[in-house]
C-alpha cells in the first residue's frame, strides 16, 4: 500500500503533522508558525536568521 492510499484510508494518522501554533517573532513581532515540537526546548522564536542575528546583537549591548 502506498502512503496516499494509506492516508486516504486513516486521515487519523497523519493529523498530528498540521498541528502548527502561531507565534511572534521576538525580534519584529512578526507572526510565524511553529509546530509545537519547535518549541518546546527554545526561549525564543524568530522568523529567520537576520532576525535572530539582530536580536543576538541588541542583547550583547
């Protein structure tokens, strides 16, 4: 059985993968999606690295 056959017969199965929550990144406040997994570990979330590269130099001041 293929995985499109698979999914089509338990959609179950494959929902925890759209789970996503809106978050701001804590450079610009921009609203980005994260799966929860992403942050579960991190104190900060940022919507690329020249978000979270200013965000690093602001703190180091």
């Amino acid at each position: 059985m293929c995985k499109g056959q698979f999914q089509s017969k338990n959609p179950e199965a494959f929902e925890h993968l759209k789970t996503k929550l809106v978050v701001q990144c804590d450079n610009c406040s921009k609203k980005i999606l994260r799966m929860p997994s992403e942050l579960k570990n991190t104190k900060h979330s940022f919507c690329g690295h020249s978000c979270k590269a200013e965000f690093q130099s602001k703190k180091e001041r």
